[in-house]
C-alpha cells in the first residue's frame, strides 16, 4: 500500500512540474514577444531584448531539463550514498 502511494505522488510531482514548465514557457513567450513589440515600435535599433530572451532563455532550458530529462533519486541511489560513510560535513 505504502509503495502505491509513493508512486502516486511521485507521478503527481511529475505532472505539476511539467504544468509548472509549460507555464513557464507560455509566460516567456508572453512577455518576450512583448518586448520585441516594444522594440520594434520604438524604432527597432539595438536589440535590447536578447539579453531577456538569453538570461530567461538559460533558465527555461535547465528547468527544461530538471522536469524532463534529470533521473529522479531512487532507493539505490539512497543506498549507494549511505554506504559511502559519515564524509558529510554537518
């Protein structure tokens, strides 16, 4: 029973951080697209925007990665880490 659980919330933090990087993206869309309006209708000379869209960019991908592509901790992970010893620092 235990072991149901523990799935069904791991597949539940899942899910809200997938919800949570799609919002994410939606809202970086949003408001780059705004910026490149503000941009362009106010005479479209240096483009200003790319440092948002690179600094925002750089934190969409790794979220990118965290929610898609970054193993979770498993059981052996937790194991393996015990078994290395006390070398934590407190």
């Amino acid at each position: 029973m235990t072991d149901d659980l523990e799935r069904r919330e791991a597949a539940i933090n899942r899910l809200k951080n997938r919800r949570a990087f799609w919002q994410g993206l939606v809202a970086y869309a949003v408001v780059n697209a705004f910026l490149v309006g503000v941009w362009a209708v106010t005479g479209a000379g240096y483009f200003w925007p790319m440092w948002v869209l690179g600094g925002w960019g750089i934190g969409v991908v790794l979220h990118a990665y965290t929610t898609f592509w970054q193993r979770p901790i498993t059981e052996d992970d937790i194991d393996r880490e015990m078994g290395r010893g006390g070398n934590a620092v407190a």
